[in-house]
C-alpha cells in the first residue's frame, strides 16, 4: 500500500478473500467434525432431543410426547398405533413361575413375544433364550445349547431351561447405569425409558442372565406385523443404540391379562401371577412346589422361579 | 458501499449454508430409519405362532407349520364362533383349510377323509360297536402298559359321548375332568390351583376372565402323553458358521 493511498473503509478484496476463507474452512470444519453426530443420533425433531427423562414428565407433557411417539411410528413404519402409558396396580408383585418338567423347548414362547413385543425382526432380537441341557444331573449352563434345531422336540436325555429377564429385587443392571434410564417400578418390572437411554451398555454387561439385548442397527420389522398396541416402557419400536430387555408385558400385565409367552405355551409350563393374592398360581406354587432361582449365589433375589413336578 | 454489500451477501450465504447443515443434521437420521433389507427370518415360519400373531389360516397351512398348540380362538373371534355347515347326510363339512389342523392333539385326516363321513353304529342292546381298527394299539395308549385299553372304562357302554367316573356318576363329554380326577388326583389338585395346565385370558380377575383349560384341552384322552413339537427356529447368531458359511 502506497502513502499516498486512503485506507478503505470497509473491505478490500485482500481481507474479503481472507475472511471468507477463514469463514470457509471454519464452517467445513465444523461441519466435518459434526458428521460423526449424524450417524449416531436418532432423533427426528428438537422435542425428542430435549424430552426429560420418563418419571421427571408431568401427566400433560406426557401426552404430548405420546401423541409425537405416534406420529414417529407411523411415519417410520405407515401403521397408526396406540402408544399409551401404563402405569403400576397397587397392591401387585409380579412373579414368574416356570415349570421345568413340562417345558418341550418348542420356542413358541420365543416368536410369541417377537410378534407381540415389536422386536427388531434383523438384526434379530429375542428376550427369550431356551437352553437345552443335558439330563444327566450336572445343571451345567457351559454345557447347554440355544441353537438346537431337531426335527422334533422334546429330545430324549436332554430338558430345557427357558431364560428370560428375571426382574431381580436387587437388580446390578440398574446400579450400573450412569444415566438412570434403568430402574425398578413398583410392581416389580424393570423398565427401560428408551429415550434416556444412551447405549453405554454397562446394563447388560452386569447381567448375569443375558437378559438385555442391545440394538445395535436401526430396528425393522416388516409394516403387517407390528403390533399396534404399545407401551411407552414397553414394546413401542426401539431406536438403533438402546438398550431393550423383557418388562413381562407391560401392556397386558398392567391391564390384568397374562404375557404373550404364558398365552402361547402349549404345555402349561409358565406362570404368572400376582404374588401378593394368596389366591394366584404363583403363590401356590412357591408354597407348595420344589423351586429354585438361578444364580441364587449372586443375591440377585429374582422374581423368576423355576419349578418341578415332584 | 459495493464492499459493504459483498459482506452481507458473504454472510447471507454463510448463513444459510448453515442453516442448510442443521436442517441435515436434524433429518438425515429419520430418513436412515426406513431404509429395506432382506428378513433373516422368513415371515411365513412365524405363522406357527398360535395367539398373538394375525395370520390367515391359508398362511398356517402354506408354512406347513405344527398346530398341535392350537386352540381354534387363537385365529377365530370368540364373539364370532365359525358358521359349522353340514352336508346333506347331517355330515360337519370341514373346511379344507382346517384338513392340517390337528383335534384333541389327533390328526382324524391321518385316517378319515372329510367327505367320507363317520356312522356310529349300535349292536341289538344298543352298545356302541367299536371298529376294529379304533382298537389298534397305536390309537389307544392311555396308561403305562396298555392297561387302559378297554374304551368303557371311561365311556358309557350305551352312550359313547357320555363318561362315567369311578363314583358312578355320569357326566357329558364336557366334564371329562371329573373322570380324570379320578386316577389323577395330584394333578387334579395341581390344576385347581393353576399350577398345572394353561390359563388363558387374565391373571387379575377383576379385570377380565381367566379361561382355564379343561385336560382334553391339551391330551388327547386316547393317548394323553404329549406328541413331540415342531421347534421354532433357533435365534440367529451372526458367528454361527452354520448360518454364514462366508
């Protein structure tokens, strides 16, 4: 720059072209370091992104984030469904009985709860597992198998043991988790808010049952065979990077009916009931039957009781 | 100024470039969501499901599956029980959708056709004849040894759909249960108190009833132990070898 030339008021083109390149390579750079987010994130509008966690929402805040879990599903998946918020009886405990002498191993209790819990048909998701194991007295779970496909079952020399959520009393997967997405409810269930949830997976490392299972890609279930009728803690379609687990049904325990894996059982072999009503099943069978909890060394205290004929 | 002006027109543009880069951040997730793969499991193979899944009884049967848990409410309403047609000879017209399906835990088109008909037939004191083949071993395997092979020892030698228990009394067909209770007192008592056999319907009866099923519901009386099933597939595991021969 000569003396004799008057500095420019606003811009030359030297500090435009260097401003805008900064201002360029800035918002590049923001952009780039941004791009992870997209992938990772599955919120579709700014509501969902500020949603408080589940027990924090007033009874009006709640349902307007039910109507918006309405429009996503349908949107997601062209069905309108019934999204509501079922909330604990007073005066019930869930239990869980499962007769071992008479389970076939069939896995009908398997597809039952896929169909009715709107569980990711692929990558597959299952909350039950049926363990085949070996009859011959030693009860070693190293030793069983969950991909037996025979022509027909039961197998002869062998029984099965069927493996779901144990809703604990003492359950490690909630005192594990850092965000408090996880927690028991008051009728025993223990829920999982699928929108608190940041996917840590520390849950299902503490579980000594496998009993969670994690999404690791977006869910999809194919548009006819979704069930309609949701929960909010329940079986409402899941986001890719949640965890999810069994809740018993939530939305027909909580309106009296039993679980889709009781309904279906063709032997009989589950129960389920209200343990507080001296009346249920279950509470005759705990008096009266031979029953064991699984893991009982690790204090657990699960409300899943397995039984025998004798 | 023209200088002034390029600055605002840098920065409208920055703006709205940035604004273009949040409305992607915000919708671009929602789109990844619906996006189509091939199922792993075949939709077809879940149609064994009695219950909760909504199946027509054309699927059932293109999937060949094992209807041996089926109960006839899993796919018909209960408020709308199926219209039951007879024939002109007052002969139960199945459908030929239902030819699969298997009653009281027996197959009758193992041996019966539907057109062919079933006469029961009477002898001159109007005892029920029973036909040689229904005396086959094969049919009747209800107790340890064959034992219990003789067919009045439960039906009424008269009349066949009635039964008589070890008391003497005689009850409809309904009430086999009560026959049954009669040698099988502990799981009677089992099944009284729900520990034994299904229960359908509501565990909170206050809310809905609670269907329990009778014995003949599940056992075939003629032959009560529980015929093998046809397991549902097995989870799929993406490091069984088996499945990803890759």
């Amino acid at each position: 720059m000569t003396p004799d030339e008057t500095p420019p008021e606003g811009m030359t083109r030297r500090s435009f072209l260097r401003t805008s390149t900064v201002l360029a390579t800035g918002a590049a750079a923001i952009a780039a370091g941004l791009a992870p987010l997209r992938k990772i994130g599955h919120y579709s509008s700014v509501e969902e992104f500020l949603q408080k966690q589940y027990k924090e929402l007033s009874p009006a805040e709640m349902k307007v984030v039910l109507a918006r879990i309405e429009g996503e599903v349908e949107r997601q998946y062209g069905i309108r469904p019934h999204v509501r918020d079922y909330k604990p009886m007073s005066g019930v405990q869930f239990v869980y009985a499962l007769n071992l002498s008479r389970c076939v191993g069939c896995r009908k209790c398997v597809h039952a709860c896929v169909a009715e819990n709107n569980q990711s048909r692929n990558p597959e998701i299952q909350y039950i597992r049926v363990v085949k194991l070996p009859n011959d007295g030693s009860f070693d779970l190293e030793s069983g198998d969950v991909n037996y496909t025979p022509k027909s079952v039961p197998e002869a020399g062998f029984f099965y043991m069927p493996i779901q959520c144990h809703q604990c009393h003492n359950p490690p997967c909630v005192t594990v988790c850092p965000v408090k997405a996880t927690w028991q409810e008051a009728d025993g269930i223990t829920v999982i808010d699928y929108n608190w949830c940041i996917g840590c997976r520390y849950c299902e490392a503490a579980c000594p049952y496998f009993a969670r299972r994690f999404n690791f890609a977006t869910p999809s279930i194919p548009k006819e065979q979704i069930n309609p009728k949701m929960s909010y803690l329940g079986n409402r379609p899941r986001y890719k990077g949640v965890m999810e687990k069994c809740h018993f049904c939530i939305q027909r325990t909580r309106e009296g009916r039993y679980p889709a894996c009781v309904e279906v059982c063709p032997t009989g072999s589950r129960k389920f009931g209200n343990i507080l009503d001296p009346d249920s099943e279950v509470s005759y069978i705990l008096k009266n039957k031979r029953v064991f909890v699984l893991k009982e060394e690790l204090g657990t205290h699960p409300r899943f009781f397995y039984y025998f004929d004798i | 100024m023209e200088t002034e002006r390029k600055t605002q027109v840098v920065l409208a543009v920055l703006t709205m470039g940035f604004a273009a880069l949040a409305i992607n951040f915000v919708r671009v997730p929602a789109r990844a969501g619906v996006e189509k793969r091939a199922p792993l499991i075949l939709p077809g193979s879940l149609a064994i499901v009695p219950g909760t899944i909504r199946v027509s009884a054309a699927q059932l049967v293109a999937s060949g599956g094992d209807a041996s848990g089926l109960q006839c409410y899993a796919c018909h309403d209960a408020k709308k029980p199926p219209e039951i047609r007879y024939d002109a000879n007052h002969r139960v017209v199945l459908p030929k959708e239902h030819l699969d399906l298997i009653y009281g835990m027996r197959n009758c088109s193992e041996c019966h056709t539907p057109d062919e008909g079933v006469k029961i037939e009477y002898n001159a004191d109007g005892v029920v004849i029973i036909p040689d083949a229904h005396r086959n071993l094969a049919h009747m395997a209800h107790g340890r040894y064959l034992r219990n092979e003789d067919c009045f020892n439960c039906h009424v030698s008269t009349q066949l759909d009635h039964l008589h228990t070890p008391e003497g009394l005689v009850v409809g067909l309904d009430q086999a249960t009560q026959l049954c209770a009669g040698c099988h007192g502990t799981q009677y008592r089992d099944w009284e108190s729900g520990a034994h056999g299904r229960r359908n319907g509501y565990w909170k009866s206050s809310a809905g009833p609670t269907v329990r099923q009778e014995c003949t519901s599940c056992h075939d009386p003629h032959a009560p132990a529980f015929t093998p099933l046809i397991p549902m597939p097995a989870p799929h595991s993406l490091h069984d070898p088996r499945r990803n021969p890759s």
